[in-house]
C-alpha cells in the first residue's frame, strides 16, 4: 500500500473505526466511516487523494496514543 501520506491502516467492522497511521508517525481513529469508504481507500490508488476527499474533514476523528 505505497503512499506518501498513509502508512497503514486498519478498519473494524463492528465499530465502523477506520485506524490510521500516518507517515508522520501519528494514529487517529476515524469514528461511524461506513465499510464502502474502507473499501474504496483500500482500491484507491492514490490513499492521500481518496482520504483528502472521502475521509478528511467528513468524519470525527480522535488521535491514539
């Protein structure tokens, strides 16, 4: 999954949390992201272009520590 943004992330489907890591280092977890925007991140070929788009700014989010 090689993108200049995203490192890796991760999506449980009982709690509809899409988990983040960034290249910065830093974890968020996205809150209630339906499983379609998991699978479309997953198909994207540009992750940074698709969470731009489809993830930032439209759904909470909380930074892991």
């Amino acid at each position: 999954m090689p993108s200049s943004v995203i490192q890796r992330f991760t999506y449980d489907r009982d709690t509809r949390i899409l988990t983040l890591l960034f290249v910065s280092g830093r974890y968020y977890n996205y809150l209630d992201v339906p499983g379609w925007i998991y699978e479309g991140l997953k198909q994207a070929q540009s992750k940074g272009r698709y969470f731009n788009r489809y993830i930032r700014n439209q759904y909470e989010f909380e930074p892991v520590h």
